[in-house]
C-alpha cells in the first residue's frame, strides 16, 4: 500500500494525530480535515478546515482532496465526540451535535469517499466504542450514535462490495486522549472490568486493528466489528 493516499478525519490532535504520522512514517501520502487549523506539516500532508457534519463542505473537501494527490485509496472516519451524562438530563442540542458529528460526519465522508474509490477500490474504516455492546449508564447518547456507525458499516459492506471496497470499524476501549479527560476514574475502572484484558487501550493497539483491516491481505474482510480488550 505503499504511496497510497490515505483520508483521516478529525486528526488535529489524539488517535487522530497519532496515526497521521504514523502512516507517513509508512510512505503513505495523509490528507486530514479538524474545524480548526492544524500546526502539523509534513511534505506529503494536506489539511483541510471541514466540519464532518456539514455535507456541503465535505463534498467540497472531498474534490479538493481528489485533486490533492490524485485519488483517496483509504478513508478513516475517525471524528468523534462524546456525551456523558444521564438520559433524563441531556438536552436535545447535545443529541443533535453528538449524531451529527459521530454518524452524520462518517456517512458524508464514507459517501463521498466511496464515489472516488468506486473505479480503483479502497478501505474505508469506521470508529465505534466498547460502550456499545456493554450498555453502559450515562453513555446513551454516545453509545446510539455509534450504533448507528456500526449499522452502517454493515450495510455500506454489502452495497460497496462491487466496487472492491471494503467496510470495517474498530470498536476502541478507553484511550487516555482528551475523549476521556473528563471521565471520572471510577466510570473508567468500571469499564475496564467488564474487559477480557484489564487496560486501557494503547494507540498502538489502534493501529494494529487499523493496519489488519486496510491490508492487501484483507480483500475479504468486509462489515466487521473488531472491539479491544476482549468483550
């Protein structure tokens, strides 16, 4: 896959940030997109200011990056955000912005990134959670939306597999970045005991599942969930 071109949404800083530069450590060429400005550079980068949830935008960022490196061979829909808190007191701006951002933002970039890749082929990775499968109090917002992710991924499998492109997600245990920062200990623990393997994730943890998934080996691998730590 060498001097592919890789597309990471949200990747100003966190899991985001950390595999920019490790995919260009690979000789891979790294388009990535934030709402604000990005301070990394590199030779074979290109930043873009996109807001993942507005469609109009990632269509422009999409041909903008066509044009950037000639084609988009990899799409990591890796933008997120969480919400934490009890159903009863969660306003419906903090639904909205949530779906927005985590379901809204993959399909726009996974629909517009499948429309280049549909003559070439490619991969298209999505960011799910743990905290869908163990049901987690406090995370209902968090967990639907990404269920939602999920549900797409499965299905977007099945209507881009004749186009030779594959569709996976990666479902991450806690990871110490800013996603977390906020999060009292206690929830943390309670979480990492419902784990297989008591940790928090590494992000090389994240790269392994991500190197696995966009592999020239893994052309038959399509609509699955991998999960860390051992749900």
């Amino acid at each position: 896959m060498k001097n592919k071109t890789i597309f990471i949404t949200g990747n100003r800083k966190g899991i985001g940030l950390h595999l920019t530069r490790y995919y260009l450590e690979q000789g891979y060429h790294v388009l990535g997109c934030s709402r604000t400005e990005s301070s990394f550079s590199h030779e074979n980068y290109r930043h873009f200011i996109c807001d993942v949830a507005d469609e109009k935008n990632v269509k422009e960022v999409i041909r903008q990056a066509k044009k950037a490196f000639g084609g988009i061979d990899i799409l990591i829909n890796n933008a997120g955000i969480a919400s934490l808190n009890h159903s009863l007191l969660t306003p419906g701006s903090t639904v909205k912005k949530v779906f927005e951002t985590n379901f809204y933002g993959s399909f726009f970039f996974s629909r517009e990134c499948a429309k280049v890749m549909r003559h070439t082929g490619g991969r298209i990775v999505n960011f799910s959670t743990v905290a869908v499968p163990l049901d987690l109090e406090g995370e209902m917002i968090y967990a639907s939306s990404k269920a939602a992710v999920e549900k797409m991924t499965t299905i977007l499998a099945r209507e881009l597999s004749d186009f030779n492109i594959t569709v996976n997600a990666i479902g991450p245990s806690p990871i110490y970045t800013d996603l977390i920062k906020t999060v009292p200990q206690d929830k943390i623990d309670e979480l990492l005991k419902q784990q297989t393997i008591h940790r928090l994730g590494e992000l090389e943890d994240v790269e392994n599942v991500i190197d696995f998934f966009i592999s020239p080996k893994s052309n038959f691998i399509t609509g699955q969930i991998i999960y860390l730590g051992g749900l």
